[in-house]
C-alpha cells in the first residue's frame, strides 16, 4: 500500500519528468516521441520502436538511466518498492502521452494512442 508520503513525492517526480529545464534531453524526447521514434512504456520508462535510429535508442537509454535513478530515490524515501513507483510512474506518463504518440500496452505492444 502507498504511503501518504509516497504520492506527493511521485507528483513532484511526474512534474519533473514534464519540465524541460530539469530533465536533459526533454526537447530530444519530445521530438523523438512526436516522430514516432520513442514512446511511454507501463513501467515508466520509454522504449525505441523497433525500427528507430540509433540515436533515438541511445536517448531512451539515457532517459530511462534518469528516470530509473529518480524512481530508486522515492523508492528508498517511502520504503516502498521501486516496481511500484514504476508501476504508478507509468501509469501516468502513458495517461499523459498525447493522441497519435505511441504507447506499449502491458502485453508489450507498441499502439498508437
């Protein structure tokens, strides 16, 4: 169960994974995403599509590096485990990913949203 500590710090976490400013590479991911080379996965990370270039797979990597950190950090400051602040992470990202970006499906599916 989620502690009363661990929603507010994972609306912070979501605020800034939307704030170009404070998280590299944003605008990169933005635009990759609008390209259709990028897209929110369950977990709340991203994932290249399978036919994206290089440099979009090597954006995903650094970002998921990011947010995989971040994640460990509320994790550890709610004790809750760090497959559930994905689980919730991901929820709302692919909540929050605008029509006709994509999205995996909890089955693993790219789709278009």
């Amino acid at each position: 169960m989620m502690t009363r500590r661990f929603i507010p710090a994972l609306l912070a976490l979501l605020l800034s994974l939307g704030a170009p400013t404070l998280v590299y590479g944003q605008d990169a991911l933005s635009a990759a995403k609008t390209a259709g080379q990028i897209g929110e996965r369950p977990d709340g990370l991203v994932g290249a599509l399978p036919d994206a270039p290089a440099a979009a797979r090597a954006l995903a990597s650094d970002i998921n590096a990011q947010r995989l950190a971040r994640y460990q950090e509320i994790a550890r400051g709610n004790g809750t485990a760090l497959d559930k602040v994905q689980a919730v992470a991901g929820e709302q990202l692919v909540e929050r990913t605008p029509a006709g970006q994509f999205v995996m499906t909890p089955a693993g599916q790219w789709r278009r949203k």
